[in-house]
C-alpha cells in the first residue's frame, strides 16, 4: 500500500491567469524581432551545445544539470559566437528554461533507467516459481513460508538486526587491517564509526513493508532469508497455503519482459533535447532527404517522416520575469498598463475579461502598496506580493500578413491563491518568518563568517523586519474537516471518476455520486470531448495514410472538464466535512496496462504481429483517452485552496466502481494507522 500525505506546512497555490497585450505596431515588431532573432536562436544553440559539453555524461550519471552550468555556458556562448548580447533578464530566463528542458529530461532518463534495472531484479531474483525456491534453499516449502512468516511479523526489527550485524563484521575486519597506533585513537574511531552507521541505518531504513522487503533481499547473506523474502514479494507480501499457479506464473513473467523491452526500446530511442524550428531549416532538411536521397536502413526513414510529420512552431520561446521585473500603472483612460524590466519604453495595456479583472487590480495595488511602503519607515515584503512570475509569449493566430500583426501578443501571470485572504496571507508571513528566522540563527551561530554569509545575514535580518509588516487583504473563514470522515474517488476509463464519501469510524457510506452526478447539466461537455478525441483521431489517421503533417490541435475542453471535476468534488468534501481526499496512486499505470494487453496479445495471437498490434491498438484507444495526472493535479490544487489533504492509495481493480472508491477510503485510513515507523 502506498501513502502520500501532504505536509502541514503549507505549499504554494500556484493559480494561471492569460491575458492579452495591445500595443502600437512598432512595439509589437520590435518584441518579436528582440524574441526571434535574438533570445530563440541563444535558447536553440544552448540546447544544442549543452549535450556537446564533456561533463554532460557526469551529469547524465547523476540526473541533474545546475543553472549555473547553463549560465557560464550562455556567457561562454554570447562572447565567442555570433549571438547578440541580451539584457539580463531575457539571458537569465534562457538560462532558466534550458535547465528545466534538461533537468526535466534527465530526470525522465534516470526513472526509465532504473524502473528497467527494478523490473530486471524482479525478474531475475524475485519472480522465481516456488520449485526454484525450494532447490535454491535446500528446504522444504514449509521452512520457507514459516521463515516468511517470522520477518512479516517484524520486518523493520529483522531489517535492523542484519544492518547491525553487518555493521559489526565490517568493523572487525577493518581493525584487523588497521594499524592500532594508540588505544585512544582506535577508541574515537569505533565511537565515530558507530555514530556514522547509527545516523545512516536510521535515515536508509525505508517506511512501506515492499521498501523494507527489498532491502533485506539485497543485503542479506543468508540463502533462506533471501527466498523467504522472494516468497513473500511474489506472494503480494503475503504467505498463502494455496498451491502455485504455474500458469499465471509465467503470465507475469511474459508482462515484466514486455514492460522491460518497451523500457529498453525507450531508452534506445530516446533523443536529446531539440530547440524550435522557426527558421524550418530541419523541416527543409528532412524534405529533401526525402526526396534526394535513399535512407540507410528503416530507422532513418522513420526518423525523416517523423520530422515531416512533427509539428512545426513558428513562434519563438516565450520570456519569464519576476515579479519584481514589471512596473504596473493606469494610464489617462483609467486602464491598467504594464512595462518589463529591460523594455522600458515598450508599454503594454492589458486586454481581459471581467472575471479576471480583479486580479489585475489586486496586482496594480500590490506593486503600489510596495513602492509606497519603499518611501516610508513600515516596509513590505515582496514574499508576500500575491504575483510571482510573469511569461510573456506569442500565440498563434490566423491569416496572413506580418507576423506580429497576424499573432498575439500574451501574458500569463502566476500567484499565489494564499496570498489572496488575510488567513493565507498570514500562514505565508509566519513561515517565512519561521524560515529566515532559523537562517538568521544559524548564521550567527558561526563566528567565522565570510563577506558572502554577512551579506545574505544582512539581507535575511532586513527581511525579518519587512516581514513584521503585511498586505491588507480580505478576511476569509477557515476551513476545518472532521477527522472520521473520507473522501474517496475511483478512476475509470470509461465512467471517468466515482465518488464515495466515507465514515472510517462506522465504515459506512455516507454517499456515493457518479460522475455524471457530479457535472450534472455539464455532463454533456464530458460527451463532447469524447467525440471530439474520436474526430481528431480519425482525421490523424487520414493525415498518416498521407504521409502528410498531422497539426490537429488539442481543445482546452478536457482540461475544462477536469477544473469542473475537481471542484465539484471538493464541494462534496466540503459539504460533508471530509478531512481529506484519497486518490488511485497512478505511478507506471499507464505502462503496466500496455505492458499486459501486450502480454495478453501476443498470448492469444502468438506470431501474429499485425494481428497483436491492432488488439493493442484497440485497448489503447480505451486507456489513453483521458489525462489522469491532469486531473489529480486540479483535484489537489483546488484542495489546497481549503487546506484539504490529499492521500494516495492503490486502486483495487475488481468490485464496483463505488466499492473501488470505499475501499481506496478505508485502505488509506488502514495505512495511515498500520504505516511501519510512524
């Protein structure tokens, strides 16, 4: 069973707002000249130049890549080639966005990487048939299940009796190797080296029953234990009397190499990281391979109609700014106006509608209230400024002529939905204060400081003072759950989500909605988009039989739908109290079903390819037609708004859709209290 709780701290709520610019001609030509010929090509080349670094395979190694590499490569860039110097800002957020591309990609290669080498250890050492068990034991079955069921019992203690006496057999072969100078020495290294291993026993010991399983399986020496441990991790950490099934043995075998060829294909196929093609250089390129040249071999003839087939953006990369980087103000006509950081004499009016009017407002008198407080004695924080982050970008628009008259000029603003109330704003002051306050400690303690660590002290003392101080802001109610009550909501391919509202004290149904209870006169967007997804579908199909780019684009009306969803659900939790939300754990679902339709495909079509893809196709078509995460995501954050936790369980998959959401509900409640070492 897996648990993920919220922290009681609380998180930021990260809330989007667009908006659209106008502004004279020439300052929307100007922009898109400064965004097309000057920072895209450095974003481009940054890409590019990145994976050419030699220390890229360290940092392939250890999943991560720091902005300050991307900014002494940037800088390195801008000297010695034909890239145009930028102003700080535009080359800061270059910087920005390419650690994100690559941080985003490496860290995807690095969860591919080891999901193979967890599926191979599965395979090679856990899913074992209990006949192997037995031959590699040299007990009998009963021996290995009584084994089984002495470290179910008390897994942790068992683990931490191994890492001791592991820990006591390394000790006495380095002091036999040691040369023992003086007792007193070899006295503080035994104290030092106890120490280190107690602080790393207590920070690697893992917290779920499979974590702890799997640790003892690789560390421990002992041929029983470790088929005990098999045993109970094939058996779903369970010792069963039931014979074995040899058949579904060997299905789930077949699965855990399908999923471990599909993670190898991945890995293979996987391709670094390329910057836009606004020029079509590439576009070009592949076209006239295609038509000039004979490919080597299928993959790169793949490869060239999948250059033809991608979808091209002609629109360059947009800009991040800070909060602090904008200068908002109205002008004669009582409209509010905004300017950047490094763009000075380029003024931009805002263009929304009236339900995001007021968000406008809000920011206008927060950049006010801040310089105003600049002038006096009582001084503001920006922390607690409601914006956070700005992107100015271009959108695609329709016809033809130059291309900043023909696309639009747009702003998407970030902030944070705490900062909106006094209660939030208040929670945001007291941990921010609570944060600097520790730094401040911390760095006082330390009576050989530097010239760097004096001046972040200075800056953490003056931001202590700004924090005594506030932004005023309206008053909103608490919320407060009762604490037996739990929300628990299913997914379904087909019926999208049920949900099931739950008293863990009585274990009982308070209420059960479907999801077309929950939308109930929108209920029919949910049809619509379903027919939209099955027309888009057909019309990618006629676009591949010809060979011809495929540029259908994606509606917001899914991404509608689930903001709908979710705040309906947290209505009903709401409504009735809940103190939190249980949703399915959706880690590696989507390849675990393809992995077993593939399985079952090639079971019930064996040889058959053609026959075995379309099975595939067909089921995908039911998988893959909704975005699960997305959903989950809006479920949490409109949540957070009311300070209802969220928790993650397992999704059984038989019962009815309402007993699945119960079950999530009491399975959850049963973890938190049964959860090892809490």
């Amino acid at each position: 069973m897996s648990r993920d709780r919220q922290k009681k701290s609380t998180s930021p709520i990260h809330r989007t707002i667009r908006c659209h610019l106008h502004a004279s001609e020439d300052v929307l030509r100007k922009v898109w000249e400064e965004m097309t010929q000057k920072n895209t090509p450095l974003i481009v080349q940054l890409l590019k130049s990145v994976s050419e670094q030699p220390e890229f395979e360290a940092n392939q190694e250890k999943g991560t890549i720091s902005k300050k590499e991307i900014t002494k490569l940037r800088k390195a860039l801008t000297n010695d080639s034909d890239i145009q110097q930028q102003s700080g800002r535009l080359g800061s957020s270059a910087d920005s966005l390419v650690t994100e591309v690559y941080t985003s990609w490496l860290t995807l290669s690095q969860k591919i990487k080891k999901q193979k080498e967890g599926k191979e250890y599965f395979l090679n050492n856990i899913l074992k048939s209990d006949v192997e068990l037995v031959e590699e034991s040299n007990c009998d079955l009963q021996t290995i299940r009584c084994k089984a069921q002495d470290i179910l019992s008390q897994p942790k203690e068992f683990l931490e009796k191994i890492i001791n006496n592991d820990a006591v057999l390394n000790q006495t072969k380095s002091a036999r190797k040691k040369v023992q100078n003086s007792s007193n020495e070899i006295n503080a290294s035994k104290q030092s080296e106890n120490s280190d291993l107690k602080e790393n026993v207590d920070k690697n010991i893992p917290q779920t029953l499979t974590e702890i399983l799997y640790k003892i399986h690789k560390i421990t020496q002992d041929i029983l234990t470790q088929c005990a441990v098999a045993y109970l991790i094939k058996n779903h950490n369970q010792v069963s009397d039931i014979e074995e099934d040899i058949k579904n043995l060997k299905k789930r075998r077949t699965e855990k190499q399908v999923q471990i060829k599909r993670l190898e294909e991945q890995i293979h196929n996987k391709k670094l990281p390329n910057g836009r093609d606004i020029t079509g250089e590439r576009y070009n390129q592949a076209f006239d391979n295609l038509i000039n040249q004979v490919p080597q071999d299928n993959e790169e003839f793949a490869e060239w109609i999948a250059s033809l087939s991608t979808k091209v953006s002609h629109l360059p990369y947009p800009i991040d700014y800070l909060y602090s980087d904008l200068t908002w103000y109205k002008n004669e006509q009582e409209k509010i106006c905004v300017y950047f950081n490094g763009w000075a004499k380029f003024h931009f009016q805002i263009c929304c509608n009236k339900r995001q009017l007021h968000f406008f407002k809000s920011f206008l008198e927060d950049y006010k209230a801040l310089k105003e407080s600049e002038k006096g004695e009582t001084k503001l924080s920006g922390s607690l400024v409601t914006l956070r982050s700005v992107q100015l970008l271009w959108q695609q628009g329709e016809g033809a002529g130059a291309p900043w008259k023909v696309n639009k000029l747009a702003l998407h603003c970030t902030y944070d939905a705490r900062l909106l109330t006094a209660e939030g704003t208040e929670d945001v002051r007291q941990e921010k204060t609570d944060t600097t306050q520790k730094q401040v400690t911390k760095a006082e303690a330390n009576e050989n400081i530097d010239s760097d660590e004096q001046k972040n002290l200075n800056r953490n003392i003056s931001s202590l003072s700004r924090l005594n101080n506030s932004f005023a802001r309206p008053s909103k109610p608490i919320y407060r759950g009762q604490s037996n009550i739990i929300v628990g909501v299913s997914f379904h391919p087909v019926e999208l989500v049920t949900l099931a509202v739950v008293d863990i004290i009585t274990k009982e149904k308070i209420i059960c909605k479907t999801v077309k209870q929950l939308l109930g006169d929108a209920f029919s967007l949910l049809s619509r988009r379903r027919r939209q997804q099955v027309h888009f579908r057909k019309e990618r199909k006629k676009a591949q039989k010809k060979d011809s780019p495929c540029n259908i684009g994606e509606s917001q009306l899914g991404e509608y739908v689930d903001k709908l969803l979710a705040k309906r659900i947290v209505e009903v939790a709401k409504e009735y109290q809940a103190i939190c939300i249980v949703l399915p754990t959706l880690k590696d679902t989507r390849e675990i079903r393809t992995s077993v339709i593939q399985a079952k495909a090639e079971t019930k079509f064996p040889g058959d390819v053609n026959a075995q893809q379309l099975y595939v196709k067909e089921y995908n078509h039911q998988i893959h037609n909704w975005s699960y995460s997305r959903l989950q995501e809006s479920i949490k954050s409109k949540a957070a708004e009311l300070k209802i936790s969220i928790e993650f369980s397992i999704q059984a998959s038989y019962d009815t859709l309402q007993e699945q959401a119960i079950n999530l509900a009491l399975s959850a409640y049963q973890c938190r209290i049964n959860t090892i070492g809490r």
